[in-house]
C-alpha cells in the first residue's frame, strides 16, 4: 500500500531527498492506522520521534507538504474535460487542549481550535481527485464580539476573502482545458463573489440565501421563483446525518434567467453593476413529515438549454456533500481533534499530513462505487489483496485474473465491521478505514514471515 505515497508524493520538494522519504514513511504510517493516534500508527519511539520532529521543522511549510499532493491531483484533473471544485469551511476543536497556543475562538465563542478552508476538487461522477487549496487561520481575540465593524470592511478584511482566493486558486493551477465549476454552499452567496473575474472555461453553483432585488422593477430572488409553474421533476439521493436517514427524494424543477441588483449599502455602488445569472429552485415533493424538506434556490454562470442540463447542475450540488465527508474523515477517521501538540503551527502541519491520508480513504471510498468493475490491483498490491482474500475466505484465490475493486473494497470493509446484508448498501469511509488498518497488520505479519521463511 506503501506504492500509491511514493507516487503521490514522489515530486514533493522539502530541500532534501531525506525530507521526502521522511514525509512518505510518516504518510504511509498514519494511512495504515488512520484511527491510531501517532505512536501506534508509527509502532516504534524512533519513528515517532521523527514523525514529531517533522511536523517541528523550521525547514519545512504545510504548503511544502501539500505540494507533492496538488501536484499530482492536477494530473489527475487534466484527464478530465469538467471537474468541480468544491470549496467548503470547517473548524477544528482543541477547547480541551488547555496547553495548546496559536488557537482562536471559533463560532461558538467558548470554543477555541482552527478554522479551515478547503478546496476539494471532484469528478462529475463523484470521485474525490484530491485537494488544491487549503487555507488555516486562527482568530484573533480581540476581535471577538465586533461582528457589526467586521460587517462594514472591505471583503478583503473579513473572512470572505477565503472563497476569493479558493477561486482565485482554483483558476490559476487547473489546465485552461479544463472546464471548471465552483460549487458552494450559502455561505458563498455574497456579491463579490458573483462578480469576481473568473478565466474562461470557470464558472460556477452557488445555493442562495438572501431574496436578492432583481433588476426588472420592484421583483426579489425567491419570489420570482417561487411563483413560476414547475417546469419538471427529477429525484436525488439525499445522505443520511445524524438527525436524518438518507432517502430518495422527489424534486419539483424551477429555472429563470435573472438579472440580480449590486449590494445598495456599500461604498462607491455607483460603480458596481448589475450580474445576470441562471436561478435554480429545487423543491421536495411529499418529504416525510420527520425531516426538513430540501428547498434550494441555486445560481449559477452555467449555460441552459434544456431541462436536462439543470438536472446536471443540481447532480453536481449534490456533490458537495463530499467535502463534508471529507471533513468527517479527517475529525472521525484521522482523528485531527485528538493531537496532543503544544502548538497551532505544529497542528497546521500534522493537518497538511493527514489532509492527504483523509483523501486517500475518501477516494477509494466513492471510486469503488463509481467504478465496480475496475481492477483492484489499482489499490493493492498482488500479496496484499491474495492475502485479504484467503483472510475473508479461508482459502488461496482461485481465479488467475485479480478481483474487482468492488470485491476488495467490499472484503476490507468486512475486516473493519461491515456485515454486507441486504439493504445495507456500499460500505461507508468508516469501516474501511478500520478494514484498512486490520489489513495492515495482516500484510506486515506476512511479509515477516516470508523474510524468516527466507533467513
């Protein structure tokens, strides 16, 4: 499993050759155990020592250490003739950690921890191709409670700026060939945004919040919308949260072209002007009584010419659900929160580490959904899927040809708790991040033996 770090982080520039082996040795560890914390992922003092000394190092920037990552996910982004980028905030709580410093409040003002703001770029089948900016910062405590000054800044001056750059970002390292599209949630719903100079071939999906003023007379966002006939329905699977189990639900299709009014409250107005965008509104038909139904209003830079492409558009909202699985696994799986580091650049360099390991799990997660029928050997090595094989079933495989990606995905989930039932679905980025430290252990347990076998 060591093959797939090498690759990924082969290019990565750290100022010595020894950094980057030091690098893929720690990334290799820690996405053996992704639940263990750093010294049973490292199993020795040495190698724990020097997975603590890396994240240290005065030599090294968490830029550094993503950059053989992003490198690599350009690649894989270059095979592709659209891509999402799906850009999205979290917050990383350390309130427990009493002797951390470099934290900052968070949005619950007793909370202290990092905020972190990512890109995430995705297939426009669902694959997580991996992560192209990250952005962490702390909040100031004085700053606290001056919500309302904050409000009168430029967006320059305020966190906003976060999804600026992430475009800024986004355009700047994707091939031009590639036909990229920003999707985001309401918090991107700001005029800045909308109206910040993007390249050719960038658009983007922004959820709208606010019942924006529309050029054509005294007519708002929401409204218009809402008033007009259904032009079509369409279903979309929704993800199961703590609060909800997933289901299918039935959606009601609403779409216009619209012409949105500049913020009427900000310095010199006079000089912003008027965006013309698509509007999306997409409403639950017959939601269970238990749940909130799904109402979004979407606005997007994308071209519409039938009823199919909105369907598209709203598929690849749906996809923005990822990042926040993405989220999941590095607070959950990696175990992010649980750090005992003495401070936040030290943390913002254990984040870049594990930011790659968090990817990993998601990826192979949602490829072997989209792409079943795909060799395994694309994941494992020959030992290591044979051995998981005769682990699950008792036996030598018998066929000459490797298993499907299906089939090992399904087997690792097995080994981490997945009981495969009717009904159960595909397995979840939890067991098989579990499956995937159990199958660790079994291949290292072999390949000591082999070399005893060998003596």
């Amino acid at each position: 499993m060591e093959e797939w770090i090498t690759q990924e982080l082969e290019r990565t520039e750290l100022g010595d050759k020894r950094r980057t082996k030091r690098l893929i040795k720690i990334v290799s560890n820690l996405s053996a155990s992704p639940e263990a914390s750093v010294p049973q992922a490292s199993g020795t003092w040495s190698q724990t020592k020097a997975t603590y000394d890396f994240w240290d190092s005065p030599y090294i920037k968490p830029s550094m250490i993503r950059q053989g990552h992003l490198d690599a996910t350009v690649e894989r982004i270059a095979k592709h003739q659209v891509v999402l980028a799906i850009q999205d905030t979290t917050e990383i709580n350390y309130t427990s950690h009493k002797a951390l410093s470099g934290i900052g409040y968070l949005d619950n003002k007793y909370a202290l921890g990092l905020k972190v703001h990512s890109v995430l770029t995705v297939s426009t089948q669902g694959i997580p191709l991996g992560i192209i900016e990250q952005q962490v910062w702390s909040r100031k405590e004085e700053e606290l409670g001056k919500g309302e000054q904050r409000k009168q800044k430029v967006t320059a001056q305020k966190e906003s700026q976060k999804w600026l750059d992430g475009l800024k970002k986004t355009d700047s390292i994707i091939p031009s060939s590639v036909q990229v599209v920003t999707i985001a949630d309401r918090e991107a719903d700001f005029y800045d945004l909308f109206a910040y100079p993007r390249r050719q071939s960038s658009d983007y999906v922004i959820r709208a919040t606010q019942n924006r003023c529309l050029v054509d007379g005294e007519k708002h966002l929401w409204t218009t919308l809402e008033s007009m006939e259904s032009q079509g329905t369409m279903t979309v699977e929704v993800k199961r949260n703590p609060t909800r189990p997933s289901r299918i639900a039935t959606l009601e299709i609403r779409y216009q072209t619209v012409t949105i009014q500049p913020p009427q409250n900000r310095a010199k107005k006079e000089q912003l002007t008027p965006i013309t965008l698509q509007a999306i509104l997409v409403a639950e038909v017959d939601p269970p009584t238990e749940v909130e139904p799904i109402s979004w209003l979407l606005l997007t830079t994308l071209e519409i010419t039938s009823l199919e492409d909105v369907k598209t558009y709203v598929q690849w909202y749906c996809y923005r659900w990822l990042i926040e699985r993405y989220h999941y696994v590095l607070k959950s799986g990696c175990g992010i929160e649980k750090l005992q580091l003495e401070t936040a650049q030290r943390l913002e360099m254990a984040l870049a580490t594990y930011s790659i390991v968090a990817w990993r799990l998601l990826w192979l997660t949602y490829l072997a959904r989209c792409s079943p029928d795909a060799s395994c050997e694309q994941v494992l090595e020959t030992h290591e899927w044979q051995i998981l094989y005769a682990t699950i079933h008792h036996q030598l495989y018998p066929h000459t040809s490797p298993p499907t990606l299906a089939e090992v995905v399904n087997w690792i989930a097995r080994l981490g708790g997945f009981l495969g039932r009717k009904g159960d679905g595909s397995p979840g980025v939890k067991v098989l991040w579990r499956g995937l430290s159990r199958l660790h252990d079994l291949v290292q347990g072999w390949l000591i033996c082999q070399s005893l076998v060998v003596n």
